[in-house]
C-alpha cells in the first residue's frame, strides 16, 4: 500500500516508537493523526514540522477510554480524512512478582496492563477498521487483491520469552500477538492486512530510565548489534509492513538476536 496521501492513525505518538512511526509516515507524505495520554513535544521541534504541520493533527486521550478515544479520533479524522492504517504504540511496562517478600501481585497493576496494552489495542483496531471500511464505501476500490489497509499491532518478545515479574506484561503483549491471526482472516474480505511486530528492547523513554542492574544483562544477551534497538528502526520496519502486501497475519520479531 503506498504511504503517500494516505492517513494513519498512531497511539503512544508524543515519543518513543510511537513518535517515529508519526515523522516517519509523514515524510514519506501520509496524513497522520497522533493520539497520546500526554501532548506531542516534538512538533515544535522538528524539523519536520514545517513540512507538515497541516498533514498531522494531536489528540490526548487515554486509550482505555472509549468515548474519549471515540471522541479524539473522530475530531482528527475531521481535520485530515478517514484512515487507511494503524500504529498501536501506546504501552505500559510493568514488572512484579506474582508471590512478593511481602505481599502479592497487585490485581489493579494487572489491570491496568490488560487495559493498556490489550484493550486499548482492541479498541483502535476497532476504530481504525470502521474508518478504513467508510472510506472505502466512498471510494469503491475494484479488484480482489485490491490493499485497502493496514493495522499495526505492537507486541514483545517477551510474549513467548517473558521473565520473572513479567506475568501482566507478557501476557498483555501475547494477548496482542494472539490477535493478530484473527484479525487479519476476518479482515481479509475488506482488503485490510493486519500484522505485528515484536520488538526487543528499544532505546525508549520507557527503557532509557532503567537501572545498569537492568540494563546491563539485556545488552550482554544481545547477538548483533550488541546495543538496543532505535525507534527510527522499529519505524522503517513498520513502513515496510505497510509497503509490502504479502506481510499479513504475522508477528514480525525485531531485536537483535536477543533471546531474553
């Protein structure tokens, strides 16, 4: 599917993976709407934003909540069109033991993980398919092999390598893994692919305040490049994925070898 001219929507795009995706998108010409819990502060500062200023619009919303994530889309599909993909970066990390020194596992810290990482990712897949499937009815696109859209699904490693204290967020980001497949089959009538990518660890504001104890053991465990992932590479991978049609259904690891 070709990028330029077309709208996406991104979450989790004020930094990190998700503000990547939204400049790399927009120079290559895509309108992108950018949804986040907080405001986006690269827009003043970049270089970029000159170009494209009129091209991107923000919105702060939390992504659990569905009449404000209803409400924002709504609002940014107004001011650049109905999309044609999706991006799902908005995600929490969340570490703790199911059985603590002195307490368990918080069953509301579970939640708020699920809610996050799961249902947030639902609730935009949801979102993004309905617009994808008005802006088709408009146009009336002809041909079965016709690539009317793309949902990017961000899952983990650790879906299948998860670690100790990692029970609410490996789940969460094998849940999103666990999708992928049946979203794309149904899917697959209206021409929208769905596809996901599991990145390692990435030089993100999330991973940038871990500790040495933390940090050091990952880079060690890494085959090649021994450092961690920029988000710049998670999004030409995910420009990739929306350029290349045959990727579909799948869950693309993204990580350096790196075997947590």
């Amino acid at each position: 599917m070709d990028i330029q001219g077309r709208t996406f929507l991104i979450s989790g795009a004020s930094s990190g993976l998700g503000a990547a995706c939204a400049q790399r998108l927009l120079q290559n010409g895509a309108r992108v709407i950018g949804l986040d819990i907080n405001a986006c502060p690269w827009i003043s500062d970049s270089a970029l934003w000159g170009q494209a200023q009129e091209r991107y619009w923000h919105g702060v919303c939390d992504v659990t909540n569905e009449s404000s994530v209803e409400e924002v889309v709504a609002q940014g599909i107004r001011q650049v069109g109905e999309v044609s993909g999706l991006v799902t970066c908005a995600g929490i990390l969340h570490g703790e033991r199911l059985i603590g020194r002195d307490s368990l596992a918080s069953l509301e810290s579970f939640r708020r993980v699920m809610e996050v990482n799961v249902v947030g990712t639902f609730l935009l897949a949801r979102i993004a398919a309905a617009s994808i499937l008005r802006r088709l009815e408009a146009t009336m696109p002809q041909g079965d092999d016709e690539d009317n859209g793309v949902l990017v699904l961000t899952s983990s490693i650790a879906a299948s390598e998860g670690q100790v204290g990692q029970v609410a967020y490996a789940g969460s980001k094998g849940a999103v893994a666990a999708m992928t497949l049946p979203m794309a089959r149904e899917l697959a009538r209206f021409g929208i692919r769905v596809v996901a990518i599991a990145p390692g660890v990435f030089e993100t504001p999330m991973m940038q305040g871990a500790s040495p104890k933390v940090r050091d053991p990952l880079l060690k465990s890494l085959v090649h490049p021994k450092r961690f992932g920029l988000p710049e590479e998670y999004a030409r991978l995910v420009e990739q994925v929306v350029e290349n049609s045959m990727l579909n259904g799948t869950v693309l690891r993204l990580d350096g070898g790196l075997r947590m």
